[in-house]
C-alpha cells in the first residue's frame, strides 16, 4: 500500500498566489492523485480561488468548467479574466495552463452566501438518505485493479452498505452510491472545496477505473456547516463511450449545499 509522505489542508494544497495582475501560480500535489492523474474537482477548487481572489465577492455559486488536458503534478498557472463585475455577483473566466499547454477552462460565478440565510422555498429538493458515518466502510487508497489512489490517504470516502459492492467486484448495476466525505483532520468544508465534492466517478454499474470529465456544471447553494458532508453520486445513461452523472452534497445538519452535473468518457468491457 502506498503510503502518503505528508497530510496537508485541502485550503493550502489548493493555495495559489498572484503572480501579476490576473494571474495566479499553484502546484497540483502528486499526493492528492488517483493513478499519479489530478482529480477534477481538486483542479476546479484551484481555479476557484484565483476566481475568487480576482473578484470583488467572496463565494463560488456556480462554476462551469471544460477539462481539455489532465495536467501532471508540479506547478501551473491560472490566469483570469473578470467579465463583470456587478453589485451581488460577478463572472469570472479562468484557464488553467501548464507547459504551455491549456488544461482546464472554466467559468465562475462569484458572490456572496449569508451564514444565516435559509430557503425561502425547498419543496423540490431532494433529501439525503439517513447514513451513519460511523457505520459507513471507508474506502483504501487503491482501486480494485490494484491502481494506486493517494488521495484516498489525504480525505475520507466512507460509503453505504449498498454502495461498496464495486470494491469487491460486485457493483450493484443500479448506478448510485452514497456515503460520506472528509477534508483531512475534519477541515470545514467552504464554497471552494464544495467544488472537490461534487464531481462523481461512479463505479456502481461496472468498474472502469478512472473517469475522465469533459464538462462538469456546479451550484454552490449555502454555506455548509462544518464537518463531513453527504454525498449521492447517479448515474443517467451510458451512451457512445460517455455517461452523465449528477452529484448532490448535503451538510450534516441535511441542508443541501451543493450539486452537480458532468458528461464523462467510459469504457465498458
């Protein structure tokens, strides 16, 4: 089992700095990698911060990214371009680069979320199913085909009873998992690492190993409280090598804080 050297703060993994106006240099961690392969939602929350750090508002509420090329660990830059900039929101366009090459390009919407504020109406929004954490089985940092998953050592994926099938080569078919998800040493979760949470790699109808995202649409909703969050992962249609999938992330109060969708590359045996 490969063991992670260090464990760092999903806030300082994902820590970028201005280098000139608009421009922000990160590093992907090769510790935060499935397969030595950067995961999507870590890169998004990367670029949210420059997002953000470029904007005159504090929150991510909605984010719409294209992955063009899976970046190696080391450094990029991130460059951004504010589009607007308005009284509640702004948008903001971000790329991500590194060799000279575009990895990851995306747009933000930036604005700000009230600790205190409660839906004015939730009628249509789906509930979280009732799991226990501390019933839920956590996940190893090593996929079923032996692939090392060394982000797996920095957070904490505990799935239900019904959705861990896939770990022993058993997936259910019915494509949906739920459990529950950790930053290390239970860091808070915040509008920029809710972003972590909602891409979906669903393994529940057949394992396929890594998931590549070509496009992933994400809300932020509210401010989460802290501690882990609720995740349900679904799965729609496979069709021509892609599958669409839809995320949503609850608090552990039950308050829905974040969702997501994506189209992604599959190959089935």
């Amino acid at each position: 089992m490969t063991t992670a050297t260090s464990r760092q703060t999903f806030a300082s993994v994902t820590a970028v700095a201005a280098t000139d106006a608009g421009t922000f240099a990160g590093a992907v961690s090769p510790e935060w990698t499935i397969g030595d392969r950067a995961n999507g939602g870590f890169l998004l929350a990367m670029m949210g911060r420059a997002a953000t750090a470029a904007s005159p508002h504090d929150h991510v509420l909605a984010a719409s990214a294209h992955y063009l090329w899976s970046p190696e660990p080391g450094p990029v830059i991130v460059t951004t371009e504010v589009l607007r900039a308005g009284r509640s929101a702004s948008q903001v366009r971000a790329r991500m680069r590194q060799s000279e090459r575009d990895c990851v390009e995306a747009l933000f919407t930036i604005g700000r979320l009230e600790r205190a504020a409660a839906p004015q109406w939730s009628a249509g929004a789906p509930t979280a199913r009732d799991i226990a954490f501390e019933q839920s089985v956590r996940l190893v940092p090593r996929l079923p085909n032996g692939t090392a998953a060394t982000i797996m050592e920095q957070i904490e994926v505990r799935l239900d009873a019904d959705s861990n099938g896939f770990v022993t080569g058993e997936p259910s078919g019915r494509g949906e998992v739920h459990g529950w998800l950790s930053l290390p040493d239970d860091e808070p979760f915040d509008p920029v690492s809710l972003l972590f949470a909602v891409p979906p790699a669903t393994f529940d109808i057949a394992f396929t190993g890594w998931v590549p995202t070509l496009e992933l649409t994400a809300y932020v909703r509210a401010l989460p409280e802290p501690g882990p969050v609720r995740v349900q992962h679904r799965a729609h249609l496979i069709d021509g090598g892609r599958v669409d999938e839809t995320c949503l992330v609850w608090d552990r109060t039950g308050r829905l804080v974040a969702q997501a969708t994506q189209l992604a590359l599959i190959r089935l045996d």
